[in-house]
C-alpha cells in the first residue's frame, strides 16, 4: 500500500474549516451548559446522601439522579463527541461539504429537541427513573421518545461523518488516512452498531409498555439489551479522549507519537470486544446462563489489551519526551513533563485515575468479586475514576486547545491557569469522594439510594462517616466545575490571536511506515464484529424468547 504521510495535516497553519467549526462551537455550548445543570444535580445527592441537607421546593432525590445520569452521561458526552470528531475530521481530513455539514446541523437540533423533551419529563418528575432508565421502574412516554431522538441525533450526524471520512478514502485512493478521521471512524462504526440494542428495546419494549399498550415488560431482555449498548457506551466516551492522548498530546509535548500502527491496532480492539460483553453487567441476574456470562467475562478481560496498548503507548512517549530534555536515571523524565501546560496536566491527572479505575473494573467483571460490590456504592466509585476523570478532564484539555482555535482567540495566561487549578480541584474532588464511595462499597453501602439510617442498623451507621466524605468531594469537584465554566467562557471571549492557535495533530516515529493492511480493510472489521456478536448473543437473547419469564408491571415510586 502507498504510503500517506501527509505533512499538510501536521502543519500548525491547517484549521477547522470555519463553518464547521461553527457547528463544532454550537455542541460545546451544549456541553457547557450540560456540566453546569448536571453537576449541580451531583452536588446536591452527595448533600442529600451525607444526611445534612434536606431537598427544598419538593424536589425528589431519584428525580435529581435521574437528572444527573442524563445530563451528564448522555447530554453532554454526546454532544462532545459529535462536536470534536467533526472537528477532528475537518482539521485532518478537510472541511464538510454543504450535505455533510448539514446532516451535522440536523443531528443537533434532533438531540436538542430530545433533549429538551427528556429534560422536561424528569423536571414533572415524571421519569424518575434512575441512570437513564431501568424496568420495572417506568417514566413518561415522552421521556423515552426524548432519549430516541438523542440517539437518532447522533445516527444523523455520524452519518454526516461517515460520508466525509469515505469521501477522503474515494480521493485519496491508495493512501493510509489519518489517524484521527481513521480513529472516529472506529467510534462511529462501533456506536451504530450498539446503540442498534437501545433502540429496539425502547421502540419495541418501553414506549409501547409506557402507554399502556402491553401491561407488562421482559425485564430480562430489556437488561440485556439496555446492557449491550450500555458497556460499549463506556468506550464511546473513552475514545475521542484516547484520540486526544494518542494523536494530540505528542503535539504538546513537541515529540512524535510513539505507533500510528499500534493506535490503529488498539482502535480495532476495542471495537472487536467492546460490544460483547454487556452481560457483565448482569452476573448477578437471573435468566441468564453461567456459561454465557462466563464467556462475556473472558471477552471483558480481552478489552484489557488495548487498553495496555495505549498506556505503554503514552509513557513511551512522555519518557522519550523527558530524555530528550536531558532526563537521567530511572525516573527523572517524570520531572521534565510540562507541568505549567494545562493541556497537558489535564490529561495526564485523568490518566492516572484510570490505572485504579482499570483496576476497579477487572473486579467488577470477575464472577465471585463481582458479587461482593454489585449492587454497592462501589459501582458508582468505580464508574466516576473510569468516566468522571480520564474521560472528562481529556474532555476539557481539548477545549482548551479547540475553543481558541474555532473562534480565533488564544489561550493566555489566565486561561492556562484555570485550566491547572480546574486539574487540581477536580482530581481533588473525585480523589476524596470516588474513595468514600469504593470504602463505603466494601462495608456493603447500597448504590442508588438516598440517605437513611435503615431503622437504626448497625452497619448503616459505618456508611455514615464516607457519605459525609462524598459531600466533600462533591463539593470540590462543583468548585471546579464553575472553574471549568469560567475557562470556557475566557477561552471563547478571551484575546484575539495574531495567529490562530493550533489544533495539535502529532506525527509518528513509524509515521513513513506502511499502515497494517487488515486495519483499512472495513469489510473484515464489521464482519468480524458482528461475528463476536453473534456469538456472545444469540443464545441468551433466544433463551429470553422461547423461555417463560414472567414479565412485570410498571412501577412509579417517587
């Protein structure tokens, strides 16, 4: 194969062609406004759950986790997803056209409209249905219609991806693309393919039960297929921050990236094995065999490789950055790091959360451990160190360096410093309450539940003392989100440039070298995925179809 080096992509002059970039700063508006109503919503559980606060103007503790999850897990995830990888594919592979651009608009206002819809719902509490909704619990209608047109927001606008990323292949034949249109690609690939299990269980199974045209619900099948969309939601997330360590943050660093190979190999992993493995998520349901949660275990563990991969990827590169910095010794390229670059502190704190959050997961997916901390609130600390810290400070790294670059400002000092205080305050914060609540998990505190003294229990008593501890780390991290809002607001009103700042796009120490083959070969990778797929599904969901489950009524509690 021809190789494609590119070296216009690598320039500093390249941009985000303006009018896409229009389109990217219209999501991250979203996305700022998101982490402030989610993050407030957080703020007040970890108050409620301490015992010390009371909830005025009958506002519901289950209506604000509800809140929460949306908000935050969807809401402003995707819109940060679709508004970087255009980005992405705008400064690496050249602007959208007019039809491209346009599914791109259409995909945003379809998920505002969802939005706003699903928003409206858990406000009436009328969806207080826990993180974003689980039977028998049952919300409004509108709710699940709303989160259907989140979805369907994205499908239209990763359609309009898609095309550009194809249009580039068509006239660039022969060559290797970019690694990071190469990289959204994967992400897009691997999001249609699961988000096809959500929306069948909320056309078929929860609007229908929601108005009362079926009385009851396959809780089972509906678990499951929540599920197989629910894990690979996880990487859907993760990977535009891998895209950032991987393809950016050498950039920073003013070193090469360590493999463009090795990234696209890791890609291809994750999205092999990311899908079919949702069962993990249900060792201690019924109506499942062992032997097929046994094998989702073993395919779990598999996502461990490319997740080593890039690791090893990215300390390769800080140490040969450190080394040629004149570092000696074992350790002291670890000193020569930039520690006065936001961009690059943001990213590396969040890589270190995720070593105790990978960690985390390798227990919550092993049969027998993952019985002892299931339905505790060492879940929900497990989940905040993987998404609320890797994933979301990477998500603020790129603003950093995407927000002056689309409107033409440049990031001074002030807004270099807010990004290091936002790094320090929001590693502060996770740090003290994703450890109360791992803590509070062992001693068998219960997740998604308010405060209570359980009838004056012994063992409830223990919890009490780390419930306070989240209140504290909760209220650090709102602290850094107001210091998040105010570096949003500086980077998009700050100083012009006299010239605009770079969207970084590394190189590569193989950058000369022919791409593995198999990787560009898209025919495989999807065939090869739905192969997985099929594998790991299709006699658990067959078994949920011709086995009697008892199916249930819904329930609404708050």
């Amino acid at each position: 194969m021809t190789n494609y080096t590119g070296s216009e992509i690598f320039s500093s002059k390249t941009r985000v062609n303006p009018k896409d970039g229009k389109l990217v700063l219209a999501n991250m508006f979203w996305v700022a406004f998101a982490l402030l109503i989610g993050g407030t919503a957080g703020l007040l559980q970890t108050l409620v759950r301490s015992g010390h606060f009371e909830l005025p103007f009958g506002i519901g503790y289950y209506q604000l986790l509800t809140l929460h999850g949306v908000i935050l897990a969807l809401v402003m995830t995707f819109f940060f997803i679709m508004g970087f990888q255009i980005a992405a594919l705008s400064r690496t592979a050249g602007a959208f056209n007019n039809k491209e651009r346009t599914l791109g608009w259409i995909g945003f206002w379809v998920m505002t409209v969802g939005t706003l819809m699903s928003a409206a719902m858990i406000a009436m509490n009328e969806a207080s249905v826990l993180y974003t909704f689980y039977a028998p619990l049952q919300a409004h209608v509108l709710h699940y219609i709303g989160l259907t047109l989140v979805i369907v927001g994205t499908w239209v606008s990763v359609a309009g991806q898609l095309m550009r990323y194809f249009r580039w292949r068509k006239e660039n034949k022969g060559h290797k693309t970019p690694l990071l249109s190469y990289m959204t690609a994967i992400n897009n690939v691997m999001w249609i393919v699961c988000t096809i299990g959500v929306a069948t269980t909320v056309i078929f199974q929860f609007i229908p039960w929601s108005l009362g045209w079926v009385e009851t619900i396959n809780i089972t099948l509906s678990r499951t297929l929540f599920w197989y969309f629910g894990h690979p939601l996880v990487y859907f997330w993760l990977l535009p921050a891998y895209m950032v360590w991987y393809a950016v943050i050498p950039k920073v660093l003013g070193t090469k990236g360590f493999s463009d190979n090795l990234a696209r190999v890791s890609f291809v992993l994750f999205l092999f094995f990311s899908i079919p493995v949702g069962i993990h998520h249900q060792l201690v349901d019924p109506g499942i065999d062992a032997f097929w949660k046994g094998l989702q275990v073993v395919l779990t563990f598999m996502v461990i490789i490319p997740s080593l991969m890039t690791a090893f990827s990215m300390f390769a590169v800080f140490e040969t950055y450190g080394r040629k910095q004149g570092a000696k010794g074992l350790l002291d390229w670890f000193k020569k790091l930039p520690w006065t670059d936001a961009r690059f502190v943001l990213v590396f704190i969040g890589m270190l959360f995720f070593i105790p959050g990978g960690l985390g997961g390798i227990i919550n997916a092993s049969g027998q451990m993952n019985q002892v901390v299931h339905n505790t609130i060492w879940i929900v600390g497990h989940f905040h160190i993987t998404v609320g810290a890797p994933v979301i400070l990477t998500y603020f790294a790129a603003m950093l360096f995407l927000l002056p670059h689309i409107t033409g400002r440049k990031i001074d000092k002030i807004a270099n410093r807010l990004g290091l205080f936002l790094a320090y305050t929001w590693a502060l914060g996770m740090g003290i309450m994703s450890l109360a609540m791992h803590w509070a998990g062992l001693r068998g505190a219960p997740r998604r539940s308010t405060y209570s003294e359980y009838g004056g229990a012994e063992v409830a008593t223990e919890w009490i003392t780390y419930q306070v501890m989240q209140a504290v780390g909760g209220s650090f991290l709102f602290i850094a989100i107001i210091i998040a809002i105010l570096m949003f607001l500086k980077l998009i009103t700050g100083p012009k440039a006299d010239d605009i700042e770079e969207f970084p796009v590394a190189m590569f120490m193989d950058q000369d070298a022919p791409v593995v083959k198999w990787v560009e070969n898209w025919r495989l990778l999807i065939i090869i995925t739905i192969f997985l797929i099929l594998i790991a599904y299709t006699v658990p969901i067959t078994q949920m179809f011709t086995e009697e489950i008892p199916g249930a009524k819904g329930f609404k509690l708050w």
